[in-house]
C-alpha cells in the first residue's frame, strides 16, 4: 500500500476515536492503574522472598505483605475486567456510529449509486469491514497509550534501585517495536487485498446466489461452481497470508523479549558471583532488587507484546478503512455546492407541496458521473393530471423518474411549484411522494412492519384499511396469523401480485402529492393487474401521477402521454390524438396490436390441438355442427 495513503487512513482512524467517548479514556486509566499495582506487586512479592530467604524471618512476620498482596491480585482482576469492559463499549459505539454514517451516506448517494456494486459487496462494506474496526479501538489504540505508561512507571520504580538494570530495560525495548514495524509494513496491504477478495466473493455468490433457477435452466451451474471455487481459493490464500504476518509477529516479538530478559538475569547472576560490579549506588545488589527488577522485566515487555499482538488490528482496520473513506468521501453530486444551498433550502422547507406542479425546461438528467441519461427535454404537468411516459427500452424514461426522487443530478431546470427541485429539502419532498414500481421490495417481517415501514405511528385499524384500499384485506383476514403473517426476505411465501399490493399499501401510506409509478403492473397477471390498477385510479384521482408503462391499451384515461425516444422527447399529447398521426407512439401501437394477434392465434391453436385431441381419445368423428 502507498505510504502517503497509509497515513492518510491512519489518521482517518484516529480521527473516528471521539465516538468513543469517555470509554476509550476510561479504558486507557484502568490500564495504568493496573501497572501500578503490577509495580506494588512486584515491590510485596520482592519484600518477602528477601525477608525469607536472605534474612530469615519467619513467614508469620509478613501477614500484612500477604494481606496486601491478596488484595492486589483481587484489584488486579477487577481492573483488568473493567478496562475490556470499557474497551468494548468504546469500540462498539465506534461501529455503531460508523455504520450509521455509511448508511447514511448511502441514503444520501440513493439507489443509483448503490445499484453500481453488487448487493453482496454492499454487505461486506456495512458489516464485516465496520467489524473489523473494533480492535482498533478496543484493543489497540489503548494498547499503545499503554505501552507507553507501563513501561515508564516501570522504569521510574527500577532506575533508583539499579541503572544497569534500567539501561538494558531501555536499550532493548525498542527492538520490539521496530521488528514490528518491520514485520508488519506488509500487513495492511495484506488485509486490503484480503478485504477487496472478501468484497468480491461476497458480491459473487448472492449475485449467483439470487440467479440461481436462471443459471440452471442455461446449465450454467457448472461453470458457476468453478468460478465460486476460484473466488474462494484466491480469498483463502490472502487470508493464509494475513494469517502468516500475525504469527510471524508474535514470534519476532516474544524472542527479542525473552532475548531481553535473559540479558537481564545474566547480568544479576554474574552480579551476585562479584564477576561483576556496577549498576548499583555504592550498596551491594540485594536479593530484593534482583528479585525486583526480574519480576518486573516481564511485565515491562509485556505491554509492548501486547502491541504487537494487536498490531494486526491496525493493519486490518486500514486494510478495512480504504473503502470505507472511499464511500463516505464520495462527492454527492445531488448536493449544491451553491454557498447559500443551506439558506434556500430553509426558506423552500414550508413551501407548499399539497398540490404538485411540475415544470421542466431544458431539462437533462445526468448519471452520478455527470454524463448524460435523457434531454434536453422540456414539459409541463399541471396539479391532478396524470400523465403516461412510454417508449422503446433505455429511452430515459426510468430516469426521469430518478431525477424527481432526487437519485440522479440533472442539469436545466425541473421545478416543483415553481421551486427548482435540486433546492428543496429531500426528506420533505420525498414525504409528500408515492412511489411504485415493478418488483416491489418486501422486507423479512410481518405484514404490519411493511406496510407501517414508512408510518410507524399507523394503528392496525387504519393499517387494514390500506390494505382493503389496496385490494389485499381479504388475503390478511383468511390469514391465520392476520398482521402478524411472516413475510420472508424476497418476499417468499406470498405471489407477485401480493406483494405489489402489500406495497401499495405502504405506498398509500404517505400523505402523497404525486404518485410516482415505474410499471407498477408490468409483472403480474390480469387478476392482479385489475386489483392494483383499480387501487390506483381510486387512489391518485385527486392527485398528479406519472406513470412508466408498455401497456398502451391503458392509456386512454390519461390526461396527456410523453413519448421519449433515444432521450428526448419525440411527441405528447393525449391517447386519441398520437393514435391518428404517425410516430413512434402509433409504430408501438401496432407492434402491440401484432402481438395481441400472434397470442390470440397461438391460444386459438392450442385449443383445437385439444379439441382434437380429445376426440381422438373419446374416438368421436369430426365435422361440423350440421353434419351432426
């Protein structure tokens, strides 16, 4: 990875830890209270071996060092049960506060943008990288602050008894942390490409996972397996190579420690045989200051390892934090960059919007990249008309709906009730929409959580009437678990043209203005086409709709139908008058009055095939009726 990126995201990182809170602080006061006690430990511990030993005290004359010393070791658990405590809440309100800004962000970049990666990968970014944040924060970043204090608590309590001692202490405790930034220099970029492997299998596998009945009716199922298995291998291998970087870690570092505190006791046995004499202030080296000093060299390495046993969380919270900043630093190309954007959009926050006009003028809409998707084209809608858009596929059509749920930026002007549309505030203007389209997305939840998902304040009553407006009460009653039936994820367990009016209910939900409708029949069969689209016109009689629709059979109660061809407009006007001239809208016209003829005579023939072929079973002759 490039170091200047490197340190960018480092300092990204360190930049997120406010979200902690007091509990990352809290975390880092208990650890140093712990190398306190771990120093009164040793100085207890010390006391008593030289009291016993070298001065032949009986054990009896120590039960307060005892009485102290059980103490500590009781102190010692309860602070080091706080610190992971703390450490853990302080991580976890890192992620959650993350997570809330990711989604966020993606609400703000809309579906347009999300619709760029496949739904997988998405999942990969919110859960397992967010995830992977935690360590940095619960375990790391108070880690280092504690390397730091341990150490120097150690030291100060070592150098007055004996320099020597504390010179080897401060000559080799570097080492550590430069063998592991030696060994961990690879590790971020370890975890990044593990990451983006993970990301990709992950995108992969619910894209072949959604598409499944469709790979096996192409016997495609084969040649998928061994592109999964090829995605997996390459994903278990950076992970193999993550995992090679963590022990080689841990070993480089527990040697130099070993390392050190062996320097530590040859220093003290040769000490003590008087092959060697400094390191003290003119008195000769007791058993409690060897004792001392060896006791309290493993604790002072110990810190430092633990560093080096979370380093791994560093490498892979930046491994995890490329995407991450790559997301949450996306320009928004949705958002003026008009300085005085927040004032407008104050003084456009009460405007108006239980009537809905639209205009557009030179209006072109652009994708989140800035090239362009459908105009210049320029049209009006007057408040309660409801106007068609029709047109061959890709035309624009989708995406004009886009640009008026504020998906996708435009250019020109679309104005709502003679206010441009780009400053009114989105929440708001979305509030007073109803948007349907043609695979309506159903949540894993009862049927009441999805229809109250935009109105949580709807009473059952009122969510039954919905229902019973959208054509779906009779299906909810029959059902034995009433509100409460399971809707599964992809809306298992119910039919396509349930689900649509369960979405329409949701839809009916809002205080809607304008409705909004993508081809709200385009899947279902005519039972259900009749039940939505009777639902429809009873509920946008009173309001402006716009609708996207191949059916041109059903245009004849509109007030004025758009015709969009390559991205522009190529004609309007109402059903009766396209009809009669020439264009694109008569050329659909008869390609759809073609195919009606081919279904109606495929029909016809499938049903003297039967017709034969059931006298041909029963052997009744056949003629016609008045030969019989």
């Amino acid at each position: 990875m490039d170091k200047t990126l490197e340190k960018s995201l480092t300092h990204w990182l360190k930049s997120q830890k406010s979200s902690c809170g007091i509990f990352l602080k809290l975390a880092i006061f208990t650890g140093a209270a712990n190398g306190v006690a771990i120093v009164a430990q040793a100085y207890l511990l010390a006391t008593i071996l030289h009291g016993v030993i070298m001065l032949e005290l009986p054990m009896g004359s120590f039960k307060l060092q005892f009485g102290a010393l059980i103490s500590l070791i009781l102190v010692r658990a309860v602070l080091a049960y706080a610190r992971e405590r703390l450490s853990f809440e302080a991580g976890k309100r890192l992620r959650g506060d993350i997570r809330e800004a990711v989604l966020n962000k993606l609400t703000d970049l809309g579906p347009a943008f999300i619709q760029g990666k496949p739904a997988g990968a998405w999942a990969s970014v919110v859960l397992e990288q967010v995830e992977d944040l935690h360590d940095f924060y619960a375990k790391y970043l108070p880690q280092m602050m504690l390397a730091a204090f341990i150490p120097l608590i150690i030291l100060v309590a070592v150098f007055p008894l004996n320099w020597a001692s504390g010179v080897i202490l401060l000559a080799t405790a570097p080492l550590i942390p430069m063998f592991m930034i030696l060994v961990g220099m690879g590790a971020a970029d370890a975890n990044r490409k593990n990451f983006s492997a993970l990301s990709r299998l992950s995108g992969h596998f619910m894209d072949r996972l959604k598409g499944l009945s469709t790979l096996k009716l192409f016997h495609r199922g084969e040649t998928e397996v061994k592109q999964i298995e090829t995605a997996s291998e390459d994903f278990r291998q950076r992970t193999m190579s993550v995992l090679r970087m963590a022990f080689l870690s841990s070993a480089v570092l527990e040697f130099f420690a070993a390392l050190s505190i062996a320097v530590l006791a040859v220093y003290f046995g040769f000490s003590y045989l008087e092959h060697l004499n400094f390191g003290h202030y003119g008195v000769k080296i007791s058993l409690f200051t060897g004792m001392f000093v060896l006791i309290l060299a493993p604790e002072f390495f110990q810190p430092l390892r633990d560093l080096g046993t979370h380093y791994h969380a560093k490498a892979q919270a930046i491994g995890a934090a490329e995407a991450l900043v790559e997301l949450l630093e996306h320009p928004n190309p949705l958002k003026q960059v008009d300085e005085n954007f927040s004032e407008q959009t104050g003084q456009l926050r009460n405007t108006d919007l239980s009537k809905i006009v639209i205009t557009a003028s030179n209006l072109e809409v652009l994708t989140l990249e800035g090239k362009p998707l459908l105009g210049p084209i320029s049209f009006s809608i007057k408040a309660g008309e409801h106007i068609a858009i029709v047109g061959p596929s890709g035309a624009g059509k989708t995406s004009l709906l886009n640009a008026l749920l504020g998906f996708l930026p435009y250019r020109g002007s679309l104005q709502i009730n003679a206010a441009e549309l780009s400053l009114l505030d989105k929440d708001y203007w979305r509030s007073r929409l109803a948007w349907l389209g043609q695979d309506p997305q159903l949540f894993h939840g009862t049927i009441r959580d999805n229809v109250s998902l935009g109105n949580a304040q709807l009473s059952d009553a009122e969510i039954m009437a919905l229902l019973q407006q959208a054509n779906i009460a009779d299906f909810v009653q029959a059902h034995p678990q009433g509100l409460d039936a399971i809707i599964s994820d992809q809306s298992a367990g119910i039919s396509v043209g349930q689900a649509q009016r369960i979405a329409l209910a949701r839809a009916l939900s809002q205080p809607a203005s304008l409705f909004l409708l993508d081809e709200p029949t385009a899947s279902l069969d005519n039972q259900s086409e009749q039940l939505v689209s009777a639902a429809l016109n009873q509920a946008k009689q009173q309001q402006t709709s716009l609708m996207i629709t191949h059916r041109l059979d059903q245009l004849q109660d509109m007030d004025n139908i758009l015709v969009i061809d390559n991205g522009k407009l190529v004609q309007q006007g109402d059903y009766k008058t396209l009809s009669q001239q020439p264009g694109l809208f008569k050329s659909m016209q008869q390609q759809d009055d073609g195919l009606s003829l081919f279904i109606a005579a495929d029909l016809a023939a499938d049903t003297d095939a039967a017709h034969l072929e059931n006298h041909a079973e029963t052997g009744e002759s056949i003629g016609t009726k008045e030969d019989k």
